[in-house]
C-alpha cells in the first residue's frame, strides 16, 4: 500500500519519526544486562518508566546502576505504577531520592474513587541522553528469570537510535508533567538526531477508552491490512468479539494466522483459563493458538506479511485497549521482521499447537473458572 505508515499514523493518531534499531534481546539475562549496560553509559540524563517491580536481585542492580549514575550528576527521572511496584519498600525509594533521583509513582490510591486505581501505565521505557531508547516488556522483576520454572520468561527487549530517542523522551516528559512533574526545557531541550533514517511510528495509549483507543486502531488496521500472515504474541490473549470477527475475516480470506500465548506455566492462571474460553470460534476456523510451555511468555508483537513488525507493551486484550497506558513501535524493516519471525519460531517450536478436540476435553473446574472470569471480561 502507498504511504502504508501514513496512513496507518492518521488512523490510529500515532507519531511518525526515524531512527533505527540497534539491539534486539531474548530472555531476562540479555535483557537486564542490556538495560543496565544502557544505564552506565549515560552521561546526562535517563528518563525511565515501568509498571512491575519487585524487590530482589534486579531490583537491586537497576538501583545500585542508578545511584552511581546519579552521584556523578545524571539528571534521572523514573515513573513506576502505584500498583505494579506496592511491593517495593519505602526505602527502597529513598535511597535513590537521597542522591537526587526523582520519582513520580502513577495513578496511587484514592479511597474516593477505587474504580479509577484499574487504570495502570503499562508502558516499559528507558531513554538514555535523548539519543537511546530501550523498548520491551519485561519490568524489574526476577520473575522473569523464571522463578520455580525450568525456563526463563520468553520477552525480549529492542533498542532504537535517532530522532526516535528523543520522541520518546518527549513522550516521557509528558507523563512526567501530566503526572504533576516539572520539566526544564531550557536545560533540558529536545535534540534530535539530524540525519534521516528509517521511518517509524509510535502509538500512544493513554487514558484510552472504547470510542478512542489508538493501540486497538493499531491492531485493527494491521490485521485489516495483512495479505499473507498475521502472527501475534500476547500471554494475555482475550480478544473481544469484534476482533474475533477480525481475525476470522482475515483466515477467511487466506491469510495465514498464528497466535503465541501462555500455556500452564502463568503469572495469572485465571487469565489462561479465561483466554482458552474464547479459543472456540478461532479454532474452528484454522487459526493456529500455540500454547508456550517451558515458562511464561510475555512478549507483546505482531509480524504482518513480510515486513511490518509492532513491538511494546500492548496486549491483546482489553485492558491494552482500553484501560492502560500503553506504548508501542511499528516499522516496515525487512532485517527486523526476520528477527521477530525468528524469535517466534522458536517460541512456537517450544509451544503446545492446541487442537478442537484438546479444548474441548478441558476439564470442568478450568471451564468453571474461566466462565466465571468472563464475567469480569473488561477488567481482566
């Protein structure tokens, strides 16, 4: 299709940049490195946001990496999920803010009005100097070392240069000032990288609900616009009915669809049995559901085609859609689509291909609780 990104970036609302990636990481050990190795090298300023965080060893190192780099003067703004983090100790927090680290926690706590604590910032963003970002789904957490598991988490994490680095601080900064921040620009100006480079687009989820959700939009447009495959990875797979229709238009139509999901081993046992209520229809009409067994998948993608690739924090499910802040970064880039295919090609070689009649045999008690969790679909 002509103008594809601009298209897809009028209809979903998205941002169009350049820049180019520059790393691209599978499994909790190449991950934290990679992000800690980013830490280190700044010289200015990281900005960083996340949703889970948990005290133990990363905790730790992601702290001990930050002091360091505080105590020789970069400037460090971090946003961390009220819920996501309420295991973190208080003085965990302290000490950074003892060298000058400032902290903003998103969305805490307000007796007055318990329904608005659902809505999370699910984004995963480091951004180094304005010149380096550092994009996945993995938070601060040794869960994703696959703890009682014989297998780390499958997530993976993508690094980008260019005009995009500074997009995305621009993009934290935001947050940061919708947050009740203060932001310096005349200190802290964005600098984007000149040079021109591979277009990208970055769709912003935030505050999203049913009549304006860009990161559904994205979704939607990207399997309306596939010609030969549309796979996806999501460990929280709960697709509404309209996007059931979606994908099943698109099978009906030839193209190829595979979707890679959490099996047994889950962080949320009751999501996994919820999901599998909604395989029936998918099933029926061919679509491949590969179930991953080692540990829990929780990387986010989808690979359109040959070519289109969306990474980030996005599920596909509801919450993505419409309660979370979410972001995500999608290209047309042939080498990057052969990494991701790759990346999901083991993924599946490690997966249960679930069959009609292997759903059908599900046991009463899964059934049970996945009927009873679809009765609290949208919050899920």
């Amino acid at each position: 299709m002509p103008n594809f990104i601009f298209t897809i970036a009028t209809l979903t609302n998205s941002l169009i940049t350049e820049g180019k990636v520059t790393g691209f990481w599978v499994g909790a050990s190449d991950i934290f490195a990679a992000r800690l190795n980013a830490i280190r090298s700044a010289k200015y300023s990281i900005q960083f946001e996340t949703y889970i965080m948990t005290p133990g060893r990363h905790a730790n190192d992601f702290a001990e990496a930050i002091v360091t780099q505080a105590k020789k003067g970069v400037k460090i703004q971090i946003i961390v999920d009220a819920y996501g983090a309420k295991s973190i100790n208080k003085s965990y927090w302290k000490e950074l803010q003892i060298v000058g680290v400032e902290i903003l926690f998103f969305n805490p706590l307000k007796p007055r009005d318990i329904l608005q604590y659902l809505h999370r910032n699910h984004r995963k963003l480091l951004v180094i100097d304005g010149k380096l970002a550092l994009v996945g789904g993995a938070g601060i957490s040794d869960y994703w070392d696959g703890i009682n598991e014989p297998a780390p988490w499958l997530d993976y994490e993508v690094s980008f240069e260019g005009e995009i680095a500074a997009k995305l601080k621009g993009i934290f900064q935001k947050h940061w000032l919708d947050l009740g921040g203060i932001v310096d620009f005349n200190i802290e100006p964005l600098n984007p990288v000149p040079f021109k480079q591979q277009q990208l687009l970055v769709t912003i989820g935030e505050n999203p609900n049913y009549r304006n959700s860009p990161i559904r939009n994205l979704f939607k447009t990207s399997v309306l616009a596939a010609r030969e495959r549309i796979w996806i990875a999501s460990p929280y797979f709960l697709p509404n009915p309209s996007s059931v229709k979606l994908l099943i238009d698109a099978k009906r139509r030839g193209v190829e669809i595979k979707i890679l999901t959490m099996g047994e081993r889950t962080d949320k046992k009751y999501i996994h049995y919820t999901s599998r209520e909604l395989y029936g229809n998918l099933l029926k009409e061919g679509i491949e559901i590969y179930e991953h067994q080692p540990s829990m998948m929780h990387a986010k993608v989808i690979l359109i085609d040959r070519n289109w690739v969306s990474i980030g924090s996005s599920n596909f499910d509801p919450r993505s859609f419409f309660r979370n802040d979410e972001l995500n970064i999608s290209q047309i880039d042939r080498k990057f689509a052969q990494q991701i295919e790759e990346f999901f090609i083991n993924g599946f070689s490690q997966s249960l291909l679930v069959s009609k009649n292997q759903w059908r045999r599900r046991s009463l008690w899964e059934k049970l609780i996945g009927r009873f969790w679809l009765l609290f679909y949208w919050q899920l």
